[in-house]
C-alpha cells in the first residue's frame, strides 16, 4: 500500500487546534498518508523564515508540502501547487514562500493556481485557507488527483518572487545577504552548499558586514574553534551558517536579517 | 482497511510526555487507528475553552474524541462516553465539557459511564485518566467495541451540565454571552452561525455590554473594515467573533470571557 | 500488517522542523510504523531529566525509542542501540540518557554501536546525528534488520553511566537523591516503586534534606491532604515524588536536583 508522506508548515502556535485539524482534514481524504508536521509556530507572517524552512524538505523524500504562512489570506492572491523536478508538490499561497524550496528541488516542472471547488472544502473559510483550500489539496494530490484537475496553469516566472534572491557568486567574491537568523543568534545566508563549493573555500574567509570586517576559518562544527570564536560552515540543511561557538555572532557583531555580507577568500 | 481518525485534546503543555503517552495507548489498542492531536495546552482546568475547542471538531470527520481537562480527577466524577447523532463519540470526564460539542454534532444518541475496568489500562492512576481511562476507551470504540459494554448508561440530561448556555434569540435581540476571549483580543460568543442565520442581520448591529454600547457591521473578515475598526463576523468555527481589525476589542472596550452581550438589529 | 511503534524524545523545541524531520526519516524507511513524538523541548543538554523521561517508556507498549539529548555530538562519543529483556530498542548517544530505562526494562540484552554506514541517512551531518544516525536506525530495526548488523557489540557495563543511580534501600533507611523537579515544585526521587514496596512504609515517613526534616503521609494522590501541606506518593510513571498540595515543595524547602533525601519510616 502506497503511504504517501504529507508535510504541513504554518505560523500557528503547534498547540492551537488549527495544526490538527489540517492533519485530520488530509487524513479524511487520504486516510494512508503519512502526515507530519514540519514546523509551526513560525513567527508570524514572516514569509522569509517560512521559505527557508520549506527548503529542508530538500534533506527527506519526496512528498506533499503544505505551507501557511498566508498574511494575504483574504485578499486576491491566489493558492497554488507546484510540481518540482523532483517529483514533490509545495502547496500554498502565492506570496514566495515556497520558491525558494522550488529551486533547490530541481525547480518548476507545473505549477497551477488552486481554484477548481471540487477540492476544496466547503463552506471555504474565507481566513482558514490552510484547512479548506491547501490541505485538501495535498490530499488529493496524495491520492493521485492530476495536478491539471486543480486549476489553470501559470508561469513559474509570473509568481511572485521569492523573499530572498541567492547569492551572487564571483571569481574573488560571494555577495550575499543575511536571511534568517537563528535563537542562537547564528546567520543564515543566502548561500547555498553548492554555491559555496563553486566559490572554492580553503580555510578561512573574510566576512564584510556594514559596519565590521572580520576573518572567520571555514569548519565541520562548532567545536573545531575554541570558545567565543567565530566561524563559517555548513549547516544542517544545505547552506552557509556564520556563527560564534557558545556566543551569538547577531548580537556580538550588531547584524540583522536582511544585511549584506560580502566574503572574501584569505 | 478501516483507518478511524481519534483526536486528543488536554490541558498539558505538548511538550510534556503525557500526550505522547496517550497516543501510544490508543494506538496498542488500534495500530490502525490515525490519531491526531487536535489540540493541547489548554488552559489548566478551563473547561469553558476546552469545551469551546472540542466543539471545533463539527468541521471534520466523524471521529472518536478524546478530551483531557479534567480538575476532578481523583474525586468521585464519572467518567463517560457519549455517541452523537452525527456518529462521532466524545470521551472525557463528566465535568460539562463535553456537552457544546455533542449538541452541535446533532445531539446526543447515548452515553455510558466509563466503569468496565476490562477497557481501562492497568494499574489505573488515580490522577492520569487520560492514559488509563480515557484514551483506551477511544482505542477500544474505534475498533468497534459497542458503547452498552464500557458500563451503565446514563441519562444525557443528568449530566453536570454545560459551561456556558447558548444564546438566547428573540425576534428583535440576541441576549449572549463573550465565551471566550483569543490571543488577539478578539470575542467568542455563545451564539452559532446557525441562530445567527436565524436572527436575520443584514449588515450592522449594536452591542451593549455592561459600560460600553457600539455599532458595530456585519463582515467576512478583518479586511472589510479599516483598521482599528470592530466588526461583527462568523469566525472559522462556526461561531460568531466580535474583534477590531489589527487590534484587541476585549482591551479597547475592558470586555472579559463571562461578560454579557445584548445584541440588537440596527 | 505490523505496525511498530517508535517514539522520539529531544531537547528541539517541538515547533523546529528537527522534530519534523526525524519523523519523516524514520516514516522514508518504514512506511509503517506508528511515530509517536514522546516529549520534546527536554532542557538543552539535561542528560537526567532525558533519563527520567524515557523511563515513561515503560509505561506503554513494547517499541522503538529514539533519544536525542546529545551535548557530545560531534565529538567521539558512540551512538547506540540496546536491545532491552522486554524487547524494547533504546536508540541514542552513549552518555548515560539511555540505561535507567534500559534497568527498568528489565535490563540489557544486548548493546551495539552504530557505526554501519549502510544504515545511515547520507551525507551524515556532523552536529544532527537524529536525523543521520539515530533515526535511521529506529527505521531499520523496526522493519526487522538484525540489532548485530549496526556494529560491533559492546558491553553494558562499559557504556557511560547513568546520570543518577537508584536508591539505596536499608532496612531501616532509603538514601535517596532527588533527580528531577518538575514544573509545579514537586520533586521526583530515585526511588522506585517497586523498591518503596520493598521499603514497605505504612503510613507516614520522615524526610531529612540538607537543612530540613519534615514528617509526610504517603498517601494516593495530592487531594488526600490539605492545601498547602506536604506528602509523598506514587508519580504516574513508576517512581516516587514529594509534593506540597497547591503549592512548591522545591520552594518551600529550598531543595535542588541533584539534593540528597535521606528516607526513615514513622
């Protein structure tokens, strides 16, 4: 029997009902899948985060994610599923969340717009898309409903665009960006693994933020440096992470989501 | 294969091995079946709330019910299972909480004590019905156990009765009651989509609570209104909210869960 | 069909994706188990509290369980599996989270170490090894790969020890040590029931801390003394706790984890 997995992602708190009732709505659709919750909990509306989070389905197998970080429920932007290369569908609002996760999937093979009434659930909440529109999708996906069947097709490049754009990589230089910044206060950069391999890192980078420039070495983990230093790596789920070993490399060095980090090979 | 869904709702942090715990009883006795934790945290010993969230399981499948609020655990309170007429069964503790959501899923068809010590996991805790009482009952239902063996039925109306009452609707006003009072400030009324259907608005009402008298229109959503607006509206459970667009009604107009609402067509 | 149970214990908060994402690892191996979160969001690195919680193990069905409070991942400290006389798998890091739960089990069967890389998830992070090692070897074992196809055997009494031992029971005395407070000021000892059975108190004990001794009842549960006044008791997963009704015990008497409590009957 074919136990397809189902994942979902939301900015709801994971103890309000919300997160189960989505589960129990897939369910009675596919009772066979295998539904997971990824994360909830995401600050809210925080479309940047949500992204960078969806990517991490790229380290599990292929399946139906579910993402609701949706501040424009309610209002004309539309709901949509995308077919990846790799054979999962992302399904959710419209707003970027789920480009960036598209891409490092392989990206665009389909993506169509949500409309077509027949799968959804009805009445349709017109603030509670998660449960009504997007996880009854994921259950239909997962039982094998076309992804045509869903709605019109539209251009992968007429979505709106991705939060974060990736770095640009050159001979000397990486001219990246600050897009996520973890509890431990660690940066998250828009660098992917790849990128990274690309750019050719031997052991040590300069990091250019505004208003500082510093050295970092280029390690496995946290430990390979002594207390209080600061380092380069690679994280868990496939890009770069800048970090001080039991220290917050945010607060030490004043850097925000969002900020310019120009790096330099030493 | 036959995949019932059972959900588990309590008053313990999620974080806490008791929900963990619950599933697994559930699913020793029903490796099939597809539990979902609908939701955990609740407020310690609210019943109100958690009456509130049980009902919320009118907008999913027909399912077994698991409610774990329960302040009088220890104490001589029963413990029942009742059977609603839509087929669902709600199981839990003889302490009201149960009662909105069997009279929204149609009413109640039977109800039993939970007495037959056959159906309970042993040694039973005197301070963990949950594990020993509760979620083997549900385990014990969904695969197909009659309800006339887990004990002596019992008289719907003899039960300890609701938390709150609903509303009551006259041809000209709605005398209701605030519910509960969410994160953002926003009223839950005793009132259901189905009695305000019955009372008939078209698009505004006035709400007098006990020092404050507005006007207040009848919307979809938040964005209907500009914000720091209030507004009237079915929420997405089948209810009726009273909230301020981007702000909190209960802070701006010094409401709290308990107090009074008349309701008058303007 | 069999459908094993597995359970995941961490000290990720339950919101993180890294929750998730074990999940979906064990479900990518084995469609058919039954995943159970236990408890998450465990104090970082607070290896005697993670022993304690999956001594709850023993209070469910016999399964699969995954422990990931790991201070030393990264460094050389070996993941393993124990096979328990009950037939559970306990699967995590060598740092002493696993054996009090393997004693209470009914002891060890057999300990080997994973290091086959055939039953890893690749590229192998080196600061998640839940999801790279631990979780794929929750996976495997429970569609039947042989516990000796992981890597070498050790021997139990090699393994690092537990964060706490058990309780010294003489005849007259139990030297007791507190191992855990919990969130309402109750403090939990490492005292078995079974050894406080074998103790054999009737009624009443005396309590010597470092700077207090006090009397308490041992009663069934907290309503069988007044508000505010003191008791001991049966927790409900199998050791002994002290506790003030309505009130903090931990508190009141200013004891810590890790205290001594020197036992004496009435």
């Amino acid at each position: 029997m074919n136990k397809p997995l189902v994942t979902l992602t939301s900015d709801f708190g994971i103890q309000t009902q919300g997160c189960g009732i989505m589960k129990a709505v897939v369910l009675e659709i596919n009772p066979n899948a295998n539904v997971v919750h990824l994360m909830h909990g995401l600050p809210d509306f925080d479309i940047s985060t949500a992204a960078r989070t969806m990517e991490t389905v790229s380290t599990i197998q292929v399946g139906f994610h579910v993402c609701v970080v949706d501040p424009g429920v309610g209002t004309r932007r539309k709901g949509i599923a995308i077919k990846t290369k790799r054979g999962d569908y992302l399904i959710g609002p419209d707003n970027g969340v789920l480009i960036p996760a598209t891409n490092i999937l392989g990206g665009c093979e389909k993506v169509v717009e949500l409309s077509n009434p027949k799968y959804m659930k009805h009445p349709v909440s017109p603030i509670f898309h998660g449960r009504d529109v997007f996880s009854p999708a994921a259950g239909h996906l997962s039982v094998g409903v076309p992804v045509e069947e869903f709605g019109e097709e539209l251009k992968f490049e007429d979505l709106v665009r991705a939060p974060y754009e990736e770095a640009i990589v050159k001979k000397d230089q990486l001219e990246a960006k600050v897009i996520h910044i973890n509890k431990f206060g660690s940066l998250h950069l828009n660098v992917l693994a790849s990128a990274w391999d690309q750019f050719g890192v031997a052991k040590k980078v300069s990091l250019k933020f505004q208003n500082t420039e510093i050295e970092v070495p280029f390690v496995k983990t946290f430990g390979k440096v002594p207390k209080n230093n600061s380092l380069i790596m690679e994280d868990d789920y496939g890009r770069i992470e800048v970090a001080i070993n039991m220290g917050s490399f945010a607060e030490t060095y004043h850097v925000s989501a969002g900020d310019k980090c120009l790096i330099k090979k030493v």
